[in-house]
C-alpha cells in the first residue's frame, strides 16, 4: 500500500458525522458592547470589528502555523482524485449538500479548546495522547469564504510528512487520531455554531453582570470523558460578581465562571450554560488494548469535568 493509500484509509477512519440538524436557518453574527465586557476581557477585543481576538494566548506543542499547514494539507488530499474510503461522502453528509473539494483553503479564526486532561501523562500510546490532548479547530473554506470543512487537529506530536500533495505516514498507527474532519452545516459560515461573542450575549442578557475573564473555549468532558469535536467546545467566561443561581441538579449554587454551548447538540439551534459541580474528580483511567491485554493509565486532570445546567 503506498503511503498516500495509507493516509486515505486513515482519513477514513477519522472522519466523523456531525450531528443531526435541528431547524437552524441562519448564522446569528454579533457585534459586542462595551457593556458586556470589561478587565481581560475588554483587552481582547479588537474594537474596531467588535470581535473577540481568537484563539488568545494559548500555550501549544502544536504552533497555529504548523495546524494550517496540515490543514492546508488536508485540503490537497482532499481535492485528489484517488481518494480511499468514503470521507467526501461523509462530509457531504455532515454539510447536508454537495461539496467542491478543489478549492478548500483555511480561513476565518483559528479557536483552540482545551482539553481538562494531561495528555502527557507517562505510559499514554500516542493514539490516547491525541485523543486526550487539546485541538486546533481549523475551517477550511470556499472561495466565497463560507467554512466548508472544520479540521481538529489534536495539539500533540505530529509526525506526518507535509508537501504540496499532502501527508503521508509510514504507517496507519502514525497518522491515527492526529486529527477530525467534519463538514459545517451552511448555517454556520464562519465555522463556528457559537460564536464566543453570542456566547457573550446571551450570558450578559441572562445574568446582567459584566464578563472580566475569556473567552476560552473548553472540551466539556462531562462523564463521559469523550471530547467533541473542537469546533464544539463550550466558551468559559468570568464574569465581575459571583452571583447565586438555580440548576439542574435541584436548589442553588454560587458561581463566576459559566459555561456555554449549543445544546443538547452541537449544531441545535439552543445555547445551554453550565457551572461546574462542587464535586470534582482529579483523575480517571485511560484504557487500551495490548494484545489480548487491557492496559491502563491513570491521567490527571486539570479542570472540571463535571456541570450542572443553570435554569433561568
């Protein structure tokens, strides 16, 4: 099998289904007030557009120039004709309409969501470490400029070959979970369901105080300790004044970080938020087959992974 075979199969196997579509019919685009932010926040803010500045200081194994460049790459594989597998069909399926594969290039903002576990942890195969670790969110985008294709790139050790033609591994485990591919509804142009600057409305509108820290865009584990796609992570805000609010789980909690996403789907036409739990775990096991062997990892975790959904 030549290597170009081996990164299609792989392709392949990586490429997964958005969900299903729920009735959204347009992009909301919003332009922040002054109002809504202050402190950090405001200082991340490019005012003359009113947009949050993405993805912010992000600390990654994986520089945002080497996630366009495979991305870049992707977009190559992509638009060759002996394509392995049926990841055009499953885009197009994820788009909900055809797709022109000839001219995808990476466009509008970069996000970056991080993961709550140590995808470091000592004993981790280097699929686990992917699986685990934060991702580059990249749209790839017509000539028009509508985001086509979300690219997650997993922020961990990339050991592909990068050319104009594409990537190529030696070998299927190399390229394993290095990344995701899944095609955006027509209802998102900009690549993202949420966009943090909705995501910052809705949630000064909800709780009248002002957003001081983020946006940073999050994996929500939740309990399952699966992460979605990263276009699909929750934007985590702080804002001025811990204010009491009612949940989910019965009564009241207080709280200043919130967080908020599409649900219960990533392309839903609903925005959640979420607090954390009082309750956190600190760490949970990674398992993998070796053989005919289960292996484990105990790996760490550096932020919640439990929540609970604020009622208003």
């Amino acid at each position: 099998m030549s290597k170009l075979s081996i990164l299609l199969v792989s392709l392949a196997s990586v490429a997964i289904s958005c969900d299903s579509p729920t009735g959204v019919d347009r992009e909301l685009v919003v332009q922040l007030d002054p109002t809504w932010v202050g402190g950090e926040s405001s200082s991340r803010v490019d005012w003359s557009t009113r947009q949050f500045i993405l993805p912010g200081n992000v600390m990654a194994t994986l520089p945002i120039a080497r996630a366009e460049s495979i991305a870049t790459a992707l977009s190559a594989m992509l638009a060759a004709d002996a394509i392995v597998g049926n990841i055009r069909e499953t885009l197009e399926a994820d788009r909900g309409g055809q797709i022109s594969f000839n001219d995808l290039t990476p466009c509008r903002r970069l996000t970056y969501t991080i993961s709550p576990a140590n995808a470091e942890t000592p004993g981790l195969s280097l699929y686990q470490r992917r699986s685990l670790a934060s991702q580059w969110a990249v749209p790839l985008c017509s000539s028009r400029g509508d985001a086509i294709i979300s690219v997650s790139i997993a922020d961990a050790p990339f050991s592909g070959q990068i050319s104009e033609e594409g990537i190529t591994w030696d070998s299927e485990e190399s390229a394993s979970g290095a990344f995701r591919l899944t095609g955006m509804r027509p209802t998102y142009p900009s690549g993202l369901p949420l966009s943090p600057e909705e995501a910052a409305k809705f949630l000064y509108m909800q709780l009248g105080t002002r957003i001081i820290r983020g946006p940073d865009l999050v994996s929500q584990y939740e309990e399952t300790n699966i992460a979605r796609s990263a276009h699909c992570g929750s934007w985590r805000f702080v804002i001025e004044t811990s204010l009491d609010v009612s949940v989910a789980d019965g009564g009241s909690v207080t709280r200043d970080a919130f967080y908020l996403r599409r649900h219960p789907s990533c392309i839903s036409d609903q925005i959640a938020v979420f607090v954390e739990r009082d309750s956190q775990p600190t760490t949970f096991w990674s398992y993998r087959l070796v053989g005919s062997q289960l292996d484990s990892v105990l790996v760490q975790l550096n932020l919640p992974t439990r929540f609970t959904r604020v009622l208003f």
